[in-house]
C-alpha cells in the first residue's frame, strides 16, 4: 500500500470522506458478540484462516526475495498465483494468457551524496538520506541541477474549485520549488480549507510532483512531516531507494521535473534559517487563503546519474464465466508486489510484504476458492485481477484502467483488498470513501449478517482513497469499494485495534518486519474475505448496476462510459 503516481483529472481533486450515519455505540451487545464470533466459526465456504496463512506464508517467504517487479522475485509470484488460479479451474484471459504484460520502465536513480545550496546567509550542504532523497522520472543518463534558484511555494497546489494557487504570479521554469506535504489547514487545523481533516488529492505527493512539472520547474523537494505524510522519514527513505518503475511514455519522462524529492523537517528548517527566513511563520502563512509564493534568494545545485531499462512486469488475471450473463463482470483486486531486497534493517534486508499485501492476494485466492466450490454459480462472469506495481504508484491496475481486458461499461464493481489486519476477528467494517458509492449500501448488508457495523475512514487525513489499487478504478469511473476490519477489535475492543494500526504504521510498514509470524491472528482476515465474497455473490446474481451516489466526484465519468457505444 503506497503512494501513487496517477494523474487525475481535476474533477477527482476534491475527493472527501463523508462521515458515515451510524456509531459503534448499539453494537456492544452478547448477540452482536455472539454473530460476529459465529461468522469466522465454521467455514462452509472454503474461506479460512488457515488457508489465508498457507498462501501469506508463502508469498511473504524469503523464496519470494520481496515480490519486487522485474526480479526473480517476480516471477515467482507471477508464476505462483497463476498456478493457484489454474489449479482452482479458472479460466485465463481472452487471449489464453493468465498474464497481462505492463510496459513500464525501471529507473536506477543515483543521488549525488549532497545538495549543495549557496547565496545565503551561510552556504549549507545536505546530505543523501539523512537530509534528503531524490529519483527521476526523465530517461537520460544524468540529471545535473546547476544553482538553481529555490522557491517557497507553499503546498504547491493549484485549485480553481477552491480559489487557490499557489503558483499565482510565479515563473519556476528552471527553478526548484519546495513545497508542504498534505492539504492547505490540514497543519493548523483549519476544517474550513478544501475538505477540513479529510486530505483530498491535491494533498499527496504526487499531485505535488505533477503539478510542479506543470508548472515547468526543474526540481521540487516536499518537506517531510510524519503527520500530514501519515508516515515516519524511515519510509520515505526505503521507498525512494534503488530501482524505481514509471509507466512507459512516448516523450520519456521529458515532461517531468528532473528531479523530484523529499527534504526532512531538520533540513527545510535550516534551508530556510540559511535563508534568513522564518520556516514556523512561513509554514502558518501558506495556510492562510492569499498565500504569496516567496523566493529564498538562494541557489541548488545536485547531479543524478541513472541507469535505465524498458519492459513489462506482469498483472496476473483469471476468470470464472458467469452462467447467463458472462460478459458482465465483477471485480476482485490485490496488488501483488512489495520492495524486494533493500537496505538492511537490523540484519534483514528483504522486505518480505506479509500484511502489505501478500494479505489481499490470500484473501483473493480463498474467495476465488470459494466461488468455485459454491454450489450457486454467479450469472456473472468474476474476475480476479492480481496487479504489479502498486508500490510504485498504482502502476498495474492503472495500466489495467487504461488498458482493459473486459470492458469497463460491463464491469459491474471492484472490491479491493489490501494490507488485511493480522490482530484478529472485528466488530467493525472500515469503508474507504464511505458514502461514495451504493456499495456501501452492499457493504452495510454484509457486515449486519457478520453482526459488525461500518465506519468511514478514522484517518481520512492520510488519504487511503488514493493509496490503493481501488481508486485507478474509480478513476475511470467503476464503482470500487475498499473496506476492512479496523477500528474495533472484537475481543479487545477500539484501543487495542488503534494500538496494533499504529504499532504496524510505526515498526513495519514497508520495513523488512512486514513478515509472516505463527502468531499472527488471522481470523479478521477470514471475515473480510468472507463478507467481499458474499458482496461479490450478491453482485454476480443481479442484473443491475451499483452506482456513484450524488455529490461523487466519479458518477459523471461512469455515466459517460455506461452511455458509450460497445466499442467506443
């Protein structure tokens, strides 16, 4: 689960999360206890947790070297899940193939050790991972930054919807723009700004690094701050590191900035002392409406040097065709891929991925189990879609978006998994976007008979909706729903969960502890999985669609493409 590299239309910018209607306070009942415990008690369905671990032991092994793209790695677990899905009978694609090439490109970035910044009150020298990183996205051997003037602009954000613009007045071409992570009031706790608490993707690094490039600059560096990044600087570290994958495009990265980075907290406060400036009071300014970009009247200068290499990376893909309506489909997706073998963390340096996410592809093969075993086949056709690149910004399942093997008028949802809790059975049903979508609607009905309740998303401030594979789908306005367990422990109740999520964002989160345990409780994983199959049950036996409620960024884009001509 990470970070994403998609471009979005402006439409989708303003994304929030609606908070949701009911509260976990009628839910603490002995018959509420009692259903929840009996619905990961007998597994009629095939689905459970014992089967769950069998693949995550498996897929999180050390054989795996990480499941990282264009490795060994890859190919074992390419190889590996379209076995499984081959074992269980499903169908290949319609060429043939339980694979889908995804042309990509593979950038070794090679920082120089310093950035070196001159012109202001005292030249400052900052140095490779502990100040700073730095990738490219421009295929050329090297990348040089020669005093290139820095510029304060804020958070980078150009927002017409919300009369803001951050670049307004402001020539960067050639220059380097140092921007905030998150949304603007995010920091200073102004609700009132674009979507209060809730980041929208105006607030994600990614818009941060399109937008600069739109706007011509050189280089841009986000100032890293664990709250609003919702990450500690040890991730950005290891996933800035090594080998980097981009989409493949026609101009070769030559519309990106040259280089895109993080600074830390430490380093922006001394850039902008060496720069005379104050950074607390320019930090509270640019959270105020009317935010004027400043110059640091100081220069950059840094070199990159790259190794490049062009070829494709694999989603892996398997059907089971649906009785009497087998070109409709309903869709299931987990992304396959981790780190691989990276820097060594206490002597470990395989970042094995066991939560995040080799959890959704074993949860995916016991659902797929369980519609094979089902004695009621589903009308519709169920897809199973297991995506590369996720962790390098959504790359397979927005390759799949732009490039689909069914038709995307004809594909009725996705239900997407990723990074399952591994501290047992839940009373809760955490949605993503809750009240984006009638799936919530699919979603509150599934959890009822589980005896749980739904929640939006506690930590809309970290932006989940743009973090996962569901929302490439969304995008292109297929209705998506991305729920799990996650807020309300059903043994140990809401502080205990919340000290597991933060225990897991803290100590393993992309870090080499992400590995499989014996001790791991896997029995909320069971009834995630089990409550996504009896939604994609439900949706494999009706003959309507879920829609995008009012008021969704996304429903225009699905009415067009349901509107659309077959072959348009």
């Amino acid at each position: 689960m990470r970070l994403l590299l998609l471009p979005a239309a402006a439409a989708l910018l303003g994304l929030g999360l609606a908070a949701c209607q009911g509260n976990s306070s009628s839910t603490g009942n002995s018959a509420t206890t009692a259903a929840a415990a009996d619905s990961t008690a007998a597994p009629a369905d095939g689905i459970s947790a014992a089967d769950i671990g069998r693949h995550i032991q498996r897929l999180a092994s050390d054989e795996f070297l990480g499941r990282k793209p264009f490795t060994e790695g890859e190919t074992k677990t390419t190889e590996y899940l379209a076995e499984e899905f081959r074992k269980l009978g499903l169908q290949p694609g319609p060429d043939g193939s339980y694979f889908q090439n995804v042309p990509l490109v593979e950038i070794s970035t090679t920082p120089a050790r310093t950035m070196l910044v001159s012109g202001g009150r005292q030249p400052l020298t900052l140095n490779y991972k502990t100040d700073f990183v730095a990738v490219t996205e421009r295929e050329q051997p090297r990348i040089d930054i020669n005093n290139s003037p820095l510029v304060f602009a804020g958070y980078g954000v150009v927002a017409p919807e919300y009369n803001w613009n951050d670049y307004q007045g402001l020539d960067v071409k050639g220059k380097t723009v140092v921007v905030l992570i998150n949304d603007p009031g995010f920091v200073v706790g102004d609700t009132t700004l674009f979507k209060g608490k809730a980041m929208t993707y105006y607030g994600r690094w990614t818009y941060k690094y399109e937008e600069a490039a739109r706007q011509g600059a050189a280089a841009v560096l986000i100032v890293h701050d664990t709250k609003p990044a919702s990450y500690p600087w040890s991730v950005v570290e290891s996933s800035w590191a090594g080998e980097q994958l981009f989409p493949q495009t026609d101009d070769k990265g030559a519309s990106k900035c040259g280089l895109e980075g993080w600074i830390t907290m430490d380093a922006a406060q001394r850039l902008f002392r060496a720069a005379g400036q104050d950074f607390a009071a320019l930090q509270t300014a640019a959270n105020k409406p009317g935010f004027k970009p400043r110059p640091l009247k100081m220069n950059l200068s840094t070199s990159l040097t790259t190794t490049i290499e062009r070829r494709a990376s694999k989603n892996v893909l398997a059907v089971l065709p649906g009785t009497t309506r087998p070109r409709e489909y309903v869709l299931y997706t987990a992304h396959w891929d981790h780190l691989g073998v990276g820097a060594p963390v206490q002597g470990d340096s395989i970042y094995n991925g066991a939560v995040d996410n080799a959890s959704g592809c074993a949860a995916m093969l016991s659902i797929a189990r369980a519609f094979v075993q089902a004695k009621q086949k589903p009308q519709r056709s169920i897809v199973f879609l297991a995506v590369t690149g996720e962790e390098q910004g959504l790359l397979g399942s927005a390759y799949y978006a732009a490039h689909p093997v069914f038709p995307l008028s004809k594909t009725v949802a996705d239900l997407n998994m990723d990074a399952l809790a591994d501290f047992g059975p839940m009373k809760d049903l955490t949605v993503v976007g809750y009240g984006q979508s009638e799936l919530d609607d699919y979603a509150t009905a599934a959890a009822k008979a589980q005896g749980r309740y739904i929640v939006p998303d506690q930590t809309p401030e970290q932006g989940h909706f743009f973090r996962s594979d569901h929302f490439s789908l969304a995008h292109v306005g297929v209705p998506a729903l991305y729920a799990s367990g996650r807020f309300e422990s059903l043994k140990k109740g809401k502080d205990y969960a919340r000290e597991q999520n933060e225990k897991y964002e803290q100590q393993h989160y992309h870090q080499p502890s992400d590995e499989y345990r014996a001790d791991m409780d896997l029995g909320g994983m069971e009834q995630d999985a089990r409550l996504l199959f009896q939604i994609g049950q439900r949706l494999g036996q009706e003959t309507t669609f879920p829609q995008w409620k009012p008021g969704s960024e996304f429903k225009a884009i699905r009415e067009k493409s349901m509107a659309a001509k077959p072959g348009a």
